[in-house]
C-alpha cells in the first residue's frame, strides 16, 4: 500500500510540475523525505497527507487510489 500511494504521490508532485525540492519545501520536509515518501519507504502520516493533498489541490481518495 505505501508503494502504491508513494506512487500516486510522484504522479501528481509531476502532474503540477514540481521537482522534489521545490515540493519538500511546500510541505515542509527535505527532498530527501520526498525521496522516500514516493518509494513508499516512509509512512505517510494523516497530517502530511493534508497537507500534501492541498498542495496538489487532489483529494485524499486520490492519493491512495491514483489519478
């Protein structure tokens, strides 16, 4: 599951047109995390999912299901 949502996540961080970089700095954490948020290898909390769902204007169902 984590994979699938890292997935998702990559897509839609590339859908708007964002690098790592400048998406770690929206939501807060280093590229590195963003890193190892979309290989699935970190746990997404609920509170990062907010607030990566409101940067990519998706919803949370989105996230965890895909574009």
């Amino acid at each position: 599951m984590h994979k699938q949502i890292g997935a998702n996540l990559k897509a839609a961080r590339l859908e708007a047109g964002m690098n790592q970089v400048v998406f770690g700095t929206l939501i807060g954490v280093s590229a590195q995390q963003v890193v190892k948020l979309e290989r699935g290898d970190n746990r997404l909390s609920f509170a990062n999912a907010v607030t990566i769902c409101n940067e990519l204007g998706i919803k949370h169902k989105q996230l965890r299901k895909g574009l």
